[in-house]
C-alpha cells in the first residue's frame, strides 16, 4: 500500500510511457484526484483511521498495521506459522526485529514507511489530498494522466485511467525511487482497493497478492508490541 517511487510518467503496465501533454494546471491537476477519490470511496476513504491487512509477498505471508491519527505502521512477515520479523515506524522514529533481536531502523527506510500515508489510495484521501501540493499532471498515450505531488521534499505520483481509477504509483523518498503497478479492484466496506500490486524498485520486483483488508479495526498496546523472544 506504498512505498518510495519514480517521478517518470507511467502507463498502466508501469513502464514509461511517451507524454503527449504536459498540463501545469494545478486546479485540474487536483480536480482529477478528487476524481478518483470519489471513484474509490470518496468520505468512506477520507474516513479511514486504521487498517489491517494480509498479503503474500513471493511466497511469504505479511500482516501490516496502519494507525493514521498516532502515525504508526507496523509490518510482521511470517513463516510456517512463525513471525520472523517486523518494521514498525511511530513518529519519525523506527526499529526492526528480526532473529530475536531488536535494532534501530535505517532512516532511509524509516522515510519510505512514512511515505505510506501519502501513496497510492492513502494518498488520494482528502486530508492527505490537502496537505500536499498538487504541481502538475501528464497526459500520457494511454488515455492515462500522471498527477505529481510533493510533500516534505518527497515526490508522490498518482497515475489514474480513463474510468478515473488509480492505476499506478509512485513516489521518490530519501533519495530512494520505485513504482507500483495496481489492479485487481475489489469493495471492501465501500472502498474500492487494488489487491494485486508489482513493486519495482531499482532491479528488484516483488509481486504483492493481497488476501485481506480491514478498515478501522480497533488496536490496543499489544499490536505495536516488540515480539517476544528479543
């Protein structure tokens, strides 16, 4: 549900595509995110605090928390039943478990967690809509345009079709780029959520298949919890 991404126009299989034109309007620019906010849930969107959701990673089975209002994200990744990491970000600040052992996380990654409540659908909530400055967006072959925003120095992206969907993201955090491919849009509680997501971040790719969404569950104390064992 984002991460660090490029500030290439992209088309809808996230290769660069050939911009036909460049529209600096920045009133247009937000006209078409407000668009596609309300194609993908409009107040029920604005009005997300919390998530949980599940998801597998090539093979590995991932559990993410997202606390909006305490700025918090946490992501677990397990094995045969066993958690066998975690990244958790609160505030600016981060650490990561992993092997029983707990450690400072790099600030590089601490900013591209961050980055999460600006991408993709985070990203095309109202508040988060507001508090970005809207540039400019591109007009691309495809029938597709490219929205960029920027926000505390970073770059954010949103490349959204014809029918006013959001297709594809990016943004560029600490210097560290990539960009995501969406599809597979399924209702949860009102929200039209992409489940499937191909990450492409410098040569790697991950392929994400989403198997769960929760909107505004309850977390206590214990969900951001350092697991035992450290």
């Amino acid at each position: 549900m984002g991460s660090a991404k490029t500030t290439n126009a992209m088309n809808e299989t996230g290769k660069t595509s050939t911009i036909t034109t460049d529209i600096s309007h920045h009133t247009d620019a937000k006209a078409l995110l407000l668009k596609a906010n309300s194609i993908h849930g409009d107040s029920k969107l604005d009005m997300i605090k919390t998530m949980r959701y599940s998801a597998t990673i090539m093979g590995v089975k991932a559990i993410s928390y997202v606390d909006i209002p305490d700025n918090r994200i946490r992501i677990e990744l397990w094995e045969n039943g066993k958690m066998v990491s975690v990244e958790q970000e609160e505030n600016g600040d981060g650490w990561q478990w992993l092997n029983g052992r707990k450690a400072p996380m790099p600030a590089a990654r601490i900013a591209e967690m961050k980055s999460t409540f600006y991408s993709g659908l985070l990203g095309l909530r109202k508040p988060a809509i507001n508090q970005m400055q809207v540039l400019n967006m591109q007009k691309l072959k495809n029938n597709t345009y490219s929205v960029l925003c920027k926000l505390d120095g970073n770059d954010y992206i949103f490349a959204i079709n014809d029918k006013n969907q959001l297709v594809a993201e990016a943004n560029k955090t600490f210097g560290r780029t990539s960009i995501s491919v969406l599809s597979d849009l399924r209702p949860v509680q009102g929200i039209m959520i992409p489940f499937h997501e191909v990450v492409t971040s410098g040569i790697k790719k991950l392929v994400i298949q989403y198997d769960s969404f929760e909107i505004n569950p309850a977390f206590n104390a214990d969900t951001w919890g350092v697991p035992a064992g450290m």
